[in-house]
C-alpha cells in the first residue's frame, strides 16, 4: 500500500518506469497533505488564547471542522491506493481475450467499465477536495494567525488536487463511448475546477490581508 512506504520510497516508485502511481495518487495524496495543514492550523488554534477569545458558535466551527478535515486526511489516502487499483483494473480488461466475437464484446464492455472505475476515483477526490475549502476558509478566519501562511498553503494545495484529479478524469474520459455520460462528466468537473480557482482567491485575500 502506498501510504506504508516512507516519502522516499514513495518518490522512487513515482519516479521508476511504472505507470502506477502517478498522477492520480499524487492529486489525491495532495488532498490528504492539505488537510493536515488544515488540522495543523486548527490544533495550534484549540486551547490558546485566540480560541479564548472567539464567539461559541466560532468555537464550535474550529472544533468541527478540525474533525473534518482529521477524517478527511486519511479517506484521501486510501483513495491514493485505490487509484492505482483503479488503474490495474483497465490494465487486466485489455488483457482479456479477444480471439471471438463474444471475447471481444465481453472485453470491450469490461475496459468501458475500468474506465469508469478510473473515473470515479480521481472524481471522487475532485469532490471531497472541493468540500475541504469550506474548512481551510474557517482556519483562516478564525485559525491561530501565527499559522495562517499554513491555512494559506493549504488552498493551494487544495486547488492543485483538485485541478490534477480533474486531468485524471479527463485523460480516461476519452476512451469513454457514453456520450452522455461523458456530457454529464464535463460539465460538473469544469465547475468544480472554476468554482475552486474562486474560493482559492477568497482564501488567499484573507491571508494576505493578515500577513
């Protein structure tokens, strides 16, 4: 499993001649790192003195959203390892036989099911990562403000995984024979990354602003 191995380890796989992990993984450990910067933030915010001084109802927003994105952390990395078993299952449909005309219409039907197995992972992280902006928001609002470049990093990250599922998504897309389908795919991936490159800026302005 990819999240065992040390980062070194982990690097020397991406970089070797093998197509897995790549891309992907990389989107979706990218989500899992800009959670714990989130968590990071808000757990140098509980129990200080700017915590204190925060409204209930502000108080009660860093606690959750510090479980959030403690959960979240850990669902992207297991979505890290089932992108790359994602992958291996396209790999084992175009090794099916092919010899007949029923192999052949058996193996086409499983590779357009790989690849939309392949799909539903990178868009599925493309989704949650979205989500996390609603918590990197609440830890620059009202996070310790000696982490806020944190909170900041944070977005960017966000953004990236998002942007890098979206590329994994369209890159299988492609082979897909589902027009509407792939209508449908296009549309709500090309809102995701808009509608993140906005909340990204927000996010950034009020780190500017504090810094």
């Amino acid at each position: 499993m990819l999240d065992n191995k040390t980062v070194r380890e982990f690097v020397a796989e991406l970089g070797s001649n093998s197509p897995a992990p790549g891309g992907g993984s990389v989107a979706a450990l990218s989500a899992s790192l800009a959670c714990a910067l989130g968590a990071m933030v808000f757990n140098l915010t509980v129990g200080k003195k700017a915590y204190a001084s925060l409204k209930d109802e502000e108080k009660a927003l860093v606690d959750r959203h510090l479980e959030v994105t403690d959960k979240l952390k850990d669902e992207f990395l297991d979505l890290m390892n089932k992108d790359v078993d994602a992958f291996n299952s396209v790999m084992a449909a175009f090794k099916l036989p092919k010899e007949t005309e029923e192999e052949k219409a058996i193996r086409s039907e499983k590779i357009q099911e790989g690849y939309k197995g392949a799909i539903a992972i990178p868009l599925e992280v493309a989704r949650k990562t979205f989500s996390l902006y609603d918590s990197i928001l609440v830890s620059v609002k009202y996070g310790n403000k000696n982490a806020i470049s944190d909170g900041g990093v944070a977005a960017l990250m966000t953004q990236s995984a998002i942007e890098g599922a979206i590329l994994n998504v369209k890159i299988n897309l492609s082979s897909i024979k589902d027009e509407e389908y792939k209508v449908a795919m296009e549309k709500e991936i090309e809102a995701l990354a808009n509608e993140g490159l906005k909340r990204k800026e927000e996010i950034l302005a009020i780190v500017k602003e504090n810094m």
